[in-house]
C-alpha cells in the first residue's frame, strides 16, 4: 500500500489492484473525512459492486460517495467495468484517482504505470543485412568501405544527417556519395557500395532519403558491406496513427515519433487531435473549441477523462502544427488531419449544445459509456460549425487529406430525434446507417469542393447511398472484412486491422502488463502473421498498411515507446515488404533496432516502468 501526504494535513495510504474481474481499492487516512467523494477515469464505464454510491458519470469518469471514514481505520470499495468489459491488466485501475472532501481535492498516489516490452529471445545474429524492412534485393559483391559518415549536398541526405544528429549517430564524414537521377518508382532507390565509394540512384527526394536511412542504419553496424542493394516500397501508404485528443503529446514527443516513422521508412502520420476528450488545434473559426476541451480536470469543461492529474492537457497552435508538418515533410512523410464526427463530439457538443436536437428521446450511448456525443444533421448550426473547422484545418496541412472521422456511431443515433426523421423522410432514409452515410458523404462532398480529398474510418461506407463517396479514402479498422467490402464497392482502402496493428493492445494476456485487449492481445509475431491484399483482385484498391495507437491509459508521454517498439518493426515491414518476414527474423532484427535505438526512445531496464 502506497503512502501519500497531501498539502501538510492528511497523510492517506491508497491502494487499488485486480481482484479477479473486479477492482479493489483501499483507503486509510490518518484524519477522519467527512464524506469523501471518490473520483477516478478508466478504461470504459465502472459500476459500483460495494462501499458507496455512483453519483455522477461521465464516459468512464466516475464520482463515487463515501460514507465517513474513520482516521487510521481502513475503507474498502470494490468496483468493476460495466458493459461486459473487465480489467485485463494494471492499465485498467482507476487513473488520476483522487477524493474530494469539502469541495478541496486530495489526490491519491498513482500505481506504477506504463510497461516494457517483453524480453527477446535471443536467436543469435541476422543472416543479412539488419535492415528494418528489408530490402527487395541485395547482392553482395565482397569487402567492405570503412567510413566515419558522408557529405549531404543533397537536400534529403542532408534531412537524414539532421536526424542522425538528433539520434547522436555518426554519418557526417569525408566521402560524399555520387546521385544518378533516374526513371524509378515513388520512394525506390538502389546502392552500389565498392571499396571506393557509393552511388546513389533514385528518381525523388524520398528514394534519396531512404538509401541515406539505409545507409544511416548500416553504419550503426560497422563498416558497410559492399554490394549493390535494389529496394522499393510495396504500398504508397506506410502510416502511423497518434491518438493526441485522450493524452497531450508534447511537441517535442511527436518530432521523436516522426523521426522514429522515418528511419522505419513510414511516410503518414495520422494525427487524431480531435475526439469525445478535447479538440486540440487552435483553430481561429472557434477559438472556444479548444479553448474549453485542452485541458480537463477539476474546474474545467469536462471532467478528468483518461487523466492522470487533477489537471491534465494542453494544445497545439497552428505554429506547433506547421512545426510538426515542416518537420514531417524533411522526412518524407505526410501529415494527415483528423476532425472526427458525426460521433465522438462529446467535446463538440459541450461547447456547442445547438447542436443537439433538444427534443431527442433517444437513449443511445457510445460504447465509451457517453450519452449524447453525436451532432445531429438536421440542424443547420451543425453544417454551419463543421465546415469552417473543416475548411480551416485542411487549410494548414498541405498534404490535402483531412479525416473526416465517422466511426463507432451508437445504434441507434438520431432516432429519437424529431427534427432528424423529417430530415430522413425527406431523403428517405430508413436506418441510423443511412442518416450517417448521406451526412458523412455531404461533408466529404465540402471537403472535395474545397481541395481536399476526404478520408474516413470503414463505417464511412455504410448506408444506402453508398455512404461517403467523394472518392474517400477508407481506413478498416475492425478487422480487414470491411475494408475487403469498401474496396469490392469501388473504394480505395488503408489497412488497419486492429488485431495485428492496433498498439495500444497489450503485448500477453498477462494482468501484470499493460494495455488495451478488446481487439486482441497483440504480439511483435502477430503484426506480421497476415496479408493486406488476401484478394489478389483488390490490389490496385488497398493503398497501405497503418498502425494505430490510442491513448485512453496513457498518462505520460514516456509510456508510448515501449507500446510501439517493438511492434512498429512488424508495421513497417508489412508496410514496405512483400515477402512477409518470419517472426523469427523480425525478432532478431528487433535486437538490432533495440540496440541501436537505445533507451530514449526503447527502454531496456526491465517490463514495468
């Protein structure tokens, strides 16, 4: 049990832990309190099995009442999760507990928390080049060329030298490779390394970039091997996805990821700063928006959901945002936008209630446990929010993709609704599917009007128009059924299934890891034990591979790394490759990337932070 002293006057000993599908948490003050209100966020909504009483709800944030509690004298409340979720693992104790006595906030001491990878076993060396995806072909010739680093004349080598800086790895040297321009694929290259030097040829900036990784990660080795090298992506769309809604990633963070995406050769970030939680960006059409959702807590907007502080938060401006994209595009990757509605507006629709039918009956409630966090397409205030924030955002991402959203609507959304069924009768729609297709396709139709090309998450294409249309981008998610439909109806498709590729899941179904299991548990063999393209068919369809990440347990920015490494490994592979690759040589090429990486970014100190 922890011990924790709060402001000089109340020393309180707290504990919370897994019993079973249960949750017990423990107090023992040494002054009496006189009816405490237990406050904490999880996972997905608590109910209570003992000890008090729920007094108010939001999503998974939760205020339980407390009898008094006796000074030294230990009280126990027993809760659990409701809706058929139970807690997998130490992720799933209530984050940023505290009590509330007297209108005053008494934090409770915090858990450890985050996780490391497990141990890799060790299968001895890689029998190639250690090379993370590997590469196409590779025909040593013999010898080597010993070097201390090389000249970047070159934009995109010299882009490759400042992440090496960043990195603290040697590459900046004497000898300065020759570059022959020619006729190659987006993002290919080939390398000829002699004992007397190398040559370079590719046909863009992003085939320059990627011989100067490969040779930036080869030199971590020791002297480069000698031989003529001939890579190219299988996939156009390499992404990783960043949930930055449920936690605030610094700045300085989401440089780390991008350059952690480049030396994986990963070209799209995802960047999802809107969500229920908080809208991130401070956009200039509603500055309210993030000006009331960047920061939750005790006295704001919304209370502590997914928090780990009393206060916890914070925004990006529009000069972090050119920032990040600037620093993206130096490492050839995209940076692409996500504004997400219909569903998932909890922060919407606090700071805009207008745009919720007032005389909605319905009791439909996410799966997230919020009531009400859908914007209703029948209120011209709705279309009269949405486009602007649309239009401003894709505005500063010059890549030209915005997501628009459109998952997890709640069953039955907008039935209740007087003002949305005149609306469907109008445009004779019958289902909840059918409102949502015809709103997603009208906002995707305003995102192509005003140059954008609209992206969307696998409901997107639901509903009995045909859904969004606009020549969207889907990305499937739950698994790869839907994207296999979405891409048979004439949509390009980015695969994402969550049991392969969704890094916030746990590694093992071990309590004493860390993590999110309603998709699987997910393991560095799984990312690589499936196929985008099952349905030879569907290729010229499924555009790419992307990994997800999701912050609802992520606390501290630190916690993210061992999440996605060494798992990336297996995204990046399944991204560029098209051999799939064993787990038993992603494994010994995670120890290559583990040593090289070292513990700023892979922390080898042990599984629990």
């Amino acid at each position: 049990m922890t011990s924790f002293q709060n402001s000089g006057w109340i020393d309180m000993q707290y504990e919370s832990r897994l019993t079973g599908k249960e949750i017990l948490c423990t107090f023992t003050p040494d002054h009496a309190l006189a009816a405490p209100v237990l406050c904490f966020s999880g996972m997905a909504p608590f109910e209570v099995v003992s000890g008090g009483t729920v007094t108010k709800q939001l999503g998974s944030y939760t205020e339980i009442q407390l009898p008094d509690l006796a000074a030294n004298e230990p009280y126990e409340v027993t809760i659990r999760y409701a809706g058929g979720f139970h807690a997998a693992n130490r992720a799933w104790l209530p984050l940023g507990p505290f009590l509330r006595v007297a209108g005053v906030a008494i934090p409770l001491p915090k858990p450890p928390s985050g996780c490391r990878p497990l141990p890799l076993p060790d299968l001895g060396p890689f029998p190639g080049l250690p090379l993370v995806p590997q590469p196409q072909s590779w025909v040593p010739s013999g010898g080597t060329l010993s070097l201390d680093g090389i000249q970047c004349a070159h934009p995109a080598l010299q882009a490759v030298a400042d992440l090496a800086d960043r990195k603290k790895w040697a590459y900046q040297g004497e000898i300065e490779p020759h570059i022959d321009l020619v006729d190659l694929p987006e993002d290919a290259y080939e390398i000829d390394i002699t004992p007397q030097g190398i040559t370079i040829r590719a046909g863009d900036y992003g085939g320059v970039f990627y011989a100067g990784i490969t040779l930036l990660t080869l030199m971590q080795q020791g002297p480069l091997p000698c031989g003529t090298l001939k890579d190219a992506p299988r996939f156009g769309w390499r992404g990783q996805h960043l949930d930055t809604a449920r936690h605030y990633y610094a700045p300085e963070t989401i440089f780390e990821l991008l350059d952690l995406m480049a030396l994986l050769k990963m070209n799209r970030f995802h960047w999802h700063f809107a969500d229920d939680e908080a809208f991130r960006l401070e956009i200039d059409c509603f500055p309210e928006l993030w000006q009331q959702t960047a920061f939750c807590g005790e006295g704001h907007l919304l209370p502590g959901l997914f928090a780990g502080a009393l206060t916890s938060g914070g925004s990006y401006s529009k000069d972090t945002a050119r920032a990040i994209i600037a620093h993206a595009k130096a490492l050839n990757i995209e940076v692409m936008p996500e504004i997400e509605v219909p569903a998932h507006a909890i922060a919407l629709t606090h700071v805009f209630p207008e745009l919720r039918d007032p005389d909605d009956s319905g009791t439909e409630t996410s799966v997230q446990g919020y009531k009400g966090n859908v914007v209703n397409p029948a209120i011209d205030q709705t279309w009269a929010v949405l486009e602007p924030i649309l239009v401003e955002v894709g505005a500063l991402f010059p890549f030209g993709h915005v997501h628009l959203g459109c998952d997890e609507l709640p069953e039955g959304t907008w039935m209740g609704s007087p003002l949305a069924r005149v609306l469907m009768a109008r445009e004779r729609l019958k289902t909840t599917d059918d409102l949502q297709g015809w709103t997603i396709a009208r906002l995707a139709a305003k995102a192509t009007a005003h140059g954008f090309r609209p992206c969307a998450w696998e409901e997107a294409a639901r509903g009995n128009n045909g859904g969004i249309g606009n020549g969207a981008l889907l990305f499937s998610w739950t698994g790869q059924g839907p994207g296999l439909a979405a891409a048979r109806a004439g949509y390009d498709v980015v695969m994402s299934p969550a049991q392969h590729v969704y890094l916030d899941m746990a590694h093992t179904d071990d309590p004493d890891d860390w993590g999110a299991n309603w998709a699987a548990y997910v393991s560095l063999a799984d990312t690589i034990a499936w196929e985008p393209v099952p349905d030879p068919n569907l290729a010229d369809r499924i555009k790419g591979v992307q990994g997800t990440f999701w912050s609802e347990f992520t606390t501290e920015d630190a916690q993210i790394w061992p999440m996605l490494m060494p798992r990336m490994l297996g995204v990046s592979a399944k991204a560029w490759q098209t051999e799939t690759m064993t787990t038993e040589a992603l494994t010994q090429l995670a120890h290559v990337y583990q040593s090289a990486l070292g513990p700023q970014v892979w922390n080898t100190q042990g599984r629990v932070a």
